[in-house]
C-alpha cells in the first residue's frame, strides 16, 4: 500500500487523491473556489496557508449548525463524556460556545454536571469525585471550570470541592483539576481555598504535585490578594519560616524543591543561631516548578525575604541558575519586577562579575547576560566590556560567545574605546526616549 497523499492523474495542480487500505479506490478532495468563481490551485493554497490563519466573521448559519450540535450532545453525554475521542469534541464545544454563545455554554456546563452526579450518588461526599480521579472525564471537568461564570464556579466549589481538596491536590490525576480551578477562581473564592490547602501544601508537595504551590502564587500574583498569606504557607511547606533566620536560605530551597532538612542535611554546620552554614552545598539541578514559584513571588507587591535570599548565594550557585533552562527565567522576574529595588537588583547581579564569560559561553547564560547589559547604565557596560574582551578570542570560537562579541562590540570596545563609549551613550538615551514615549 502506498502512503502519503498523491496528486490527481488528472491533473497534477488540483486535487489530491488519498488511497484507500486496499488500493482499489482514492477520494479527491476538491479544489478551493473563491468567491469570484475561480480556482485555486493546490500549490497556491499552500503558499498562501503559509502566511497562517485568516481572520474572518462566522457566518450566522454556522451558529444555528453550532446549537444544533450542543443539542445533540446534551442527548448523548453518556457516551461523549467517558471515551477518549469523544470528550475532545466534547471540551471543544465548550471552548467555542463560551465565546460565542455563552448562554448556551452554561447550559451544556450545567448539563455535564447534571450527569455526572447523577451517575455516583454518594451521602458521605460529592458525586462528582470519582470522576475526578478519572484521566478522561477530569479533562471535561477542567474545561467546564475554564469556561464557568464566577458564580457558576462559586456553586461548583460550594458543593463538590468544598472540604476535599486535601484529598484531590494529593490525587495524581485529580491535582489538575485542582490547579484548573485554582486558576479560574475569583479573588473572594481563592482567599478560601488557600485556607483550605494552605496547612496542606507540605502533604501536595512530599505527594510530587508542585504545580498546585505553583497555580497558586500564580493566582495570588494576578489577583494581587491573599500574597503574604501564600508567601508564608509555602515557606512554611518548604521549612523556612521559623526561625526567621531560616528565610535567608529559602531561594536554593525553592529552586530545587527541596525542604531546610532535605537541603542542609547536617545541622552541626549551621551554629546555634543558624545564621551562616559552614559548607554550603552546591546548587543542583533547577525545578521548572521551582523556577515559576521564584518567578511569582519576585512580581509579588512585597516579596519578603526572596530577593534577600538570591543576593545570599554563593557566586557558583547563580551561575548554575543563569546558565539552567528554568532557572534563567528567574533573571527575568528579577530583572523586570517593579517591587524588587535596584539595590537588591545589584546585590545579585555584582556576584556575577568574574563569571561573565561561563554566561556568554553558555545557551541559558548568555541570555541573562544580554537582559543585564539592556538594562545596565555605561559605567557597568564597561566593566562588562573589560572583563569579556581579552576573551574575545575565545569567545568568537563559541558557538554562543560570538553573539556576544557582536552584541557588545568587544572589537570596537578594544580598538576605538571612545567612540564606543560615545555609541553606548546614544543608545542610553535612546532608550530613555522611547521610555518616555511609551509612559505617556
């Protein structure tokens, strides 16, 4: 049997034949008519969904055809809710009627929700959970909760999450769920789950479901409340809120999603006051979890000790973070977050002097090395300069070092000193203008 598409004997522009498993018979499929009569011929067609995709108005017929559909699957939810396939045109049909119909979004919302209660009546907890802890129709629930209205979401948790959330965020399916409505939840509702999975964040993460400490800074963060609660339940979860003195060492502790214990496993080198460890244990491996929850507490409004923290790793450590894959997003937050000072923006970043070369050699670290020198004034660009030019060699024969000999003009730096300072100067300027343009 042949495989692949093949073109029309026909016709080699139009068309394509698709043949059957038994090769006795192709089906073509029609070329594309536009609005004028003419066709299109295939390769066009190609060529011009190259481009990518094309807005246009839906057509009202398209919306009564839609109407129909949801009516037909509020029929048959019995069988489009727990197969594998069907629950995709299922999550679809959600995702397209919350924004063209959402009137009859609710309705198909209400209707899933009217099925699988009814199919596990239970006195002790909510029909609902062990559907839940199915890998199908959890996936619906989820997009049922990405598409309910507040109060439709205020309803849903009151009678089926309210109490079991313990239980869920430690399920290995059932965690997402939770995270889905963790993500959807209004402020006032949010203040209520955190209380209730706060004293259980500890219990989520030995269980290896980070992304619920994750889904929840997330939400704190955009909706601006409830963040030093959070901010202390999970360096509570983490082992590092009292003694305060702990809360200096919570940025390593984050980062690899390890607790105090875990962590610092010799309490003999911590002294009695637990001020300075003797040897520091080398940063390992970065969590991309890890990574997000640093990210989200460094965008908090207050993010309390974690900026403190960052400035208290050893050299080596920040290094290891610039140069991870998830750890060098951590440079972003710091780097663009309004409630982190320039001063503790420098207390990190003065540690990376002398290493700046491993960050220009490195795929992740040269990244944060071009956001520090975007954001650094001219003295700094210069001790940049100074530290990477005699390595300029090297660094052309680095596969990502050479973009920093361009991006930084260590040539023009070497041999016409003034007139790169002078450039660097109108660039700064520059900058600051179209600041200003944007500000206003």
């Amino acid at each position: 049997m042949r495989e692949g598409l093949e073109k029309d004997n026909k016709d080699e522009s139009w068309g394509i034949s698709v043949p059957s498993p038994d090769g006795s018979l192709s089906c073509s499929f029609p070329p594309l008519l536009l609005p004028s009569g003419t066709l299109v011929p295939q390769k066009k067609r190609a060529e011009a969904g190259s481009e990518g995709p094309l807005e246009f108005e839906v057509p009202e017929s398209f919306l009564a055809c839609l109407q129909g559909i949801v009516a037909s699957f509020q029929e048959h939810l019995a069988e489009l809710v727990p197969h594998r396939v069907s629950s995709l045109c299922l999550q679809v049909a959600l995702e397209v009627t919350s924004q063209k119909l959402p009137k009859t979004c609710a309705e198909l919302c209400c209707a899933v929700i009217g099925y699988l209660s009814s199919r596990n009546a239970s006195s002790t907890s909510s029909p609902l959970l062990v559907f839940l802890k199915d890998p199908t129709c959890s996936r619906v629930l989820d997009k049922v909760l990405e598409v309910s209205e507040p109060r439709a979401l205020r309803m849903l948790y009151r009678h089926h999450f309210r109490g079991q959330l313990r239980v869920l965020a430690g399920h290995g399916v059932a965690n997402f769920t939770v995270q889905h409505l963790i993500a959807a939840a209004p402020c006032k509702m949010l203040g209520k789950v955190l209380a209730e999975l706060g004293p259980a964040l500890e219990e989520v993460l030995a269980c290896g479901h980070p992304g619920v400490l994750t889904a929840l800074l997330r939400a704190c963060r955009q909706h601006g409340a409830h963040q030093q609660e959070a901010l202390q339940m999970v360096l509570e979860a983490f082992h590092c809120w009292d003694p305060p003195a702990r809360q200096d060492f919570c940025a390593p502790l984050l980062a690899s999603l390890q607790t105090y214990e875990a962590y610092y496993p010799s309490e003999e080198g911590l002294g009695a006051t637990e001020q300075q460890p003797g040897p520091l244990p080398a940063l390992g491996s970065i969590s991309l979890h890890g990574s997000l929850l640093l990210q989200h507490l460094l965008h908090f409004a207050d993010p309390g000790p974690v900026p403190h923290s960052l400035a208290a790793l050893p050299a080596l450590d920040l290094v290891t973070l610039a140069c991870s894959s998830a750890g060098s997003h951590v440079y972003n937050a710091l780097l663009s977050s309004s409630s982190v000072s320039p001063k503790q923006r420098r207390k990190v970043l003065r540690k990376l002097k002398g290493h700046y070369g491993s960050l220009a050699c490195s795929k992740h670290g040269s990244r944060v090395l071009d956001a520090v020198w975007n954001g650094a004034t001219l003295p700094e660009k210069q001790k940049i300069a100074m530290e990477l030019a005699p390595q300029e060699q090297q660094l052309c024969h680095d596969p990502f070092g050479r973009y920093a000999v361009r991006n930084f003009a260590l040539t023009h730096f070497r041999k016409r000193r003034k007139d790169w300072d002078q450039v660097q100067e109108a660039d700064a300027r520059r900058r600051e203008l179209f600041a200003e343009i944007l500000e206003d």
